[in-house]
C-alpha cells in the first residue's frame, strides 16, 4: 500500500503516515500540490496533507488545491500533537538565519523574535526540508525548525525544545482515498466536511445556509471561507459537522436553495 505525504523523511507528515500506516510504504513529495495530485494521477493507493493547525489556523494550500483542483475525497482525519524545536549542528553557532515551513515559523514567532530579534526567517517547503537543508550546510550560521526525529534523523542538535508559542500546539491531517483505511489507532469520533458555493441572488444566503443545520440541532465545528478565485467577493465556504444522521437532508435543503454543495469526506478521527 502506497501513501503519499509532504517530505522528506523527518516531517511532521512523515510521523503522522507512519503512525498511520506503520507498514504502508511512505512516500515523500516536496509539495501539498504535489501529494494531491500523485493521489489524483493514481501513483498511490492514500495521501495525506496538513489541513489546519490550532495556533496558526488552516492551511490554505491544501484546502484551495483540493476545493480547485482535485475530485479526492477525505476518508479519514489524523491530529497529531506538535512539538517544535529549534535545530543547529554545533549548540555554540552563532544563528543569523532560521529555517523552517511558514506554519512551523508562525507557531514559534514569540520564540524567535525573542531570543533572535536578529536572525532572518526563511522559509521552506517542510520542516524535515529546512532540517536537511542545516545539516547540509554545517559551517553556515543557521538553524532550523522542526521536531525531535527531524534532529535525530539529520545528526542535529536540539538546542531549545518545545518552542511553540502555544503549549497545546495540534496539526489536523486529512487522508485523501477511496475506500476508508484500516488505521491502528483508536477513533475519537465521525466529521462530514462540506464546501458550498453560494447562490448570488439569494438574500441572507450563508445565515440561511447555517440555519439548516442549527434547526436540526447538527453540530457545526467549523466553517472558513476561501476565495472562489473568480472575482473579488466570490467565496466558497468549508463546514466540519459533527456526524448526525440528519445532515443528508440539511444538504439536500441546501440543494433546494440553490446552494452548491460538495461533499468533502465522511470520516473517522484518529488521534497520536
């Protein structure tokens, strides 16, 4: 069984596949784009992409290039607890540039600017991508963020642990598939995703859109919207409900009003 994550080897992706899928054969793609699509072109059976994370929110990427680009389905939904630390290869290296993907720089912002008020932030494509890139360039004085394999992985050291602004730091993940997956870890509930698109000539369009949900007492954990990225003031809105078996007729409701409404995934969540 192929499943397709963001790389490389070491990524906050990579523990949640493999935590996942233990005997899956993991493979590593340098984008979110790049995972979606090796699922969409058949060169793996599962991928899984970061979709939201609680300190710095939903990861636009992902949710723009599934809602625009692909036909995948969610099949289940992963949440991993995030420790990030900050990387170097000599704990006595001056640091005048840090590396890390933008969520994993947002999440410890307070950190660095800080204890490094100095040092250039760049970011990159993963964590594991800035880990190996430090270890790459060893003379240089930079660092990376990223976690604790990461750092074991690329022969780093941890030169400050558990710099997340925020102590309960937590990474949605969703499993993009066909068929719902044998997952060894134990299930903490059921979510439906929706995106709608709403009418134009509808008065009142997204107030009526949540009322048929909250009628029917139909738990809405979340909703975001995201530009439909056909002319300014255009949007499509994403909507996490707690399972209930009144949703297929909220949805057909929906229908009736002239909303367009597209089934993201019914699935299980699973906790690491």
């Amino acid at each position: 069984m192929k499943i397709a994550y963001l790389g490389p080897i070491g990524s906050f992706s990579h523990i949640a596949a493999k935590s996942a899928f233990p005997k899956g054969n993991l493979l590593a793609f340098d984008t979110i784009a790049d995972v979606i699509s090796a699922y969409d072109e058949k060169n793996c059976d599962f991928a899984l992409i970061p979709i939201e994370n609680s300190i710095e929110g939903t990861v636009n990427l992902a949710i723009d290039s599934l809602f625009h680009k692909s036909t995948a389905q969610v099949v289940a939904e992963v949440v991993l607890s995030i420790s990030q630390n900050l990387l170097v290869t000599n704990l006595n290296k001056k640091i005048e540039k840090i590396y890390s993907h933008p969520q994993g720089l947002a999440q410890t912002r307070e950190f660095l600017q800080k204890n490094y008020p100095e040092a250039s932030l760049i970011a990159v494509d993963s964590t594991a991508m800035a880990a190996e890139f430090v270890k790459n360039h060893s003379t240089e004085p930079i660092a990376a963020v990223a976690n604790q394999e990461a750092a074991s992985i690329y022969g780093l050291e941890i030169l400050a642990k558990d710099i997340q602004d925020i102590e309960l730091n937590n990474t949605r993940f969703w499993l993009l598939g066909h068929c719902f997956p044998e997952i060894p870890l134990a299930s903490c509930g059921q979510k439906v995703s929706v995106a709608l698109t709403l009418p134009e000539n509808l008065p009142g369009a997204l107030h009526k859109a949540i009322s048929v949900f909250a009628w029917r007492d139909i738990d809405m954990t979340k909703i975001e919207s995201r530009p439909l990225k056909t002319r300014l003031g255009q949007y499509f809105f994403i909507i996490d409900l707690v399972e209930n078996e009144k949703i297929s007729y909220a949805l057909e409701e929906l229908k009736s009003l002239g909303v367009t409404v597209r089934i993201l995934g019914h699935y299980n969540i699973y906790e690491i």
